[in-house]
C-alpha cells in the first residue's frame, strides 16, 4: 500500500474509530481509486461474510462490487441465514466466522450485538449501518463533500429532521475533521450527538449560511410502528425548496433511501443543487478504500 496511514486488523463501528489523519487517509484512498489511480487487488484469496438483519440496495451492491474489484470474494447472508442471537449466540456466531473469513461486514438491528460479533471476532467487523451509527454513509458523504468544495474543515453542514444513525455518525465526523454541524430537528428528535462542532436547534433558521443541507427518512427502518407519530412531528422539517432558498449556495444531500414528499420534495432531491447519486457511488470508492486498509 502506498499511503502511510495503515488500519490493518482494525474495526470499524463508529466514525469515532477512526482519528482525523486515519478517516482523510481513507478518502484520499478513495479519490485515487474512483479516479482508476490505484487498482491493487489486496483482498485477493480473501473472504468476507455481509450479515443483512435489515434490507439494502447500496450497502449490498457497493460492498460485493467493492470486495470483488478488490480482488476478494464476499459472502451475502439475509435474515434467515446466520440468525444471529437466534440459532445461536452473538459470540458463537463469531468464532465460526472466523474460521472462515477474514472481515465481517454487518447490518444489524441492535448496536449490542454488533459490538459483541466485534469483541468476540478475532477478525475486523465493519458496521454497515445498526440503529445508532451509519459509518460507511459517512465516509461517502465526506467523499462527495470534499469533491464539491475541496475540504472539509470549516464547511457548514445543516441536517434538517430526525437526529437519528446518519445524525450521529455526522456528528462524530464533524468532531474529527473540523467542520460546523448544526442538527435542526424537533424537541425530543435530537441526536445523542458528539460534542465539539454540534449545535442543536429547532428553528429552521439555522439552515442559513449552510454549504450543505442533509436529511434522512424520518421513520428508520425498525421504527414502523411509530411513523404516524414521528411523520406529524416531523412535518414542519421538510426540505423543499422554500428552504433551500434560505441556503441557496448549499448542496442537498441524502443517503437514501427517500420518501419523496415527506423529507424532501422531489423538486430537491432532483434539482441542480442534489447530489445524491454521486454519494450513493462514493460508497464503492469509499468502502473498497476502508477495506484496503484494513486487510492490506
Ligand atoms: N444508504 C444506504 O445505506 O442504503 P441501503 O439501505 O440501500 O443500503
Ligand atoms: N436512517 C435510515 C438510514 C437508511 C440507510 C435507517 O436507519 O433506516
């Protein structure tokens, strides 16, 4: 491997796992592989196993895509294969997959479980998304704002609605890279967000001055029971374009999926200032660098 930042054998759960020189390590990995300046194959003869508690599209496609550019082969398993906690427990589940494969890719309903496969998995665990933190979005989502302005220290990003995974993980990546997150959402929506560069608000005021206005579904997937209620108190938190025009210098970013006509109009999501599918591509780039890095 070229660059001097290594993450072999690390996990990653948390944006918080990575410090600032290890995450910007991993984007200027990206940039030169989605630029076709890099195309070493570390993970070949390599296996990886992908837990799916939950459904997926660009968590799926991106990793199998990713892990077979990178020379290795992945393993996709739903929620009627490893049961995990169910056929068997969390730690057992881990000790065979590690007779396995050398990395395990997860998207588990309960951050408990993931981090109990990672303590017992004497091999890296990468978290493709639990109820508290989506690490591998953000890593896209650094990419794509980095391509757009250049840097990421001191940019303004907005996200508007539920203070939920994506929240979080922002949060912890504003914390390490230095740049200004305000997280507006209703009372009783907020994150339980990193300190430092947060600020939380109510008031839609906040949006002014933003380089980047963010949001997500306002009912995540495991909260369906409670959409009728979160819907009406997320309501006034729509991004349309009567508040894009209050940052009207500002991308619009989402991991997607989205629910066109609640979180944002399509005139948004479809408009000149989106750039959704660019951070839906960067997951590839972003995840086949993180990879590299840790199973070089
Ligand atoms: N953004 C994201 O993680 O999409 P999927 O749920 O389709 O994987
Ligand atoms: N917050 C959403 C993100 C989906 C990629 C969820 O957890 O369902």
């Amino acid at each position: 491997m070229d660059t001097a930042v290594t993450l072999r054998g690390r996990d990653f759960l948390s944006v918080a796992d990575l410090d600032r020189s290890e995450l910007l390590a991993v984007l200027d990995l990206a940039r030169e592989i989605k630029a076709g300046r890099w195309q070493q194959r570390p993970l070949a003869g390599k296996f990886v196993a992908m837990l799916f508690q939950k459904p997926s599209n660009r968590t799926r496609v991106s990793f199998e895509v990713g892990i077979a550019r990178l020379g290795g082969t992945a393993i996709a398993l739903g929620e009627q294969d490893v049961q995990i906690g169910v056929r068997e427990t969390v730690a057992d589940a881990a000790r065979v997959l590690e007779r396995y494969v050398h990395l395990v890719v997860a998207r588990l309903r309960h951050h408990a479980d993931l981090s109990e496969l990672a303590r017992f998995a004497r091999i890296p665990v990468v978290n493709a998304l639990t109820e508290i933190e989506h690490p591998c979005q953000i890593l896209a989502d650094l990419l794509t704002i980095r391509e757009r302005f250049g840097s990421l220290e001191n940019r303004k990003v907005a996200y508007v609605g539920d203070g939920n995974n994506i929240a979080v993980s922002l949060s912890h990546a504003a914390a390490s890279v230095g740049f200004q997150l305000r997280v507006i959402t209703p009372a009783g929506y907020e994150p339980a967000a990193a300190g430092g560069l947060v600020l939380v608000s109510h008031d839609l005021d906040a949006v002014e001055g933003a380089d980047v206005v963010y949001t997500d579904v306002w009912t995540s997937m495991g909260q369906e029971a409670e959409r009728d209620e979160r819907t009406a108190a997320l309501a006034p938190y729509q991004v349309n374009a009567q508040l894009m025009a209050r940052a009207p210098q500002a991308i619009f970013m989402h991991c997607l999926p989205a629910r066109r006509g609640e979180e944002v109009t399509d005139e948004v999501i479809d408009g000149p200032a989106s750039v959704v599918f660019d951070q839906a591509e960067n997951r590839l780039y972003a995840q086949m660098a993180l990879l590299a890095l840790i199973l070089e």
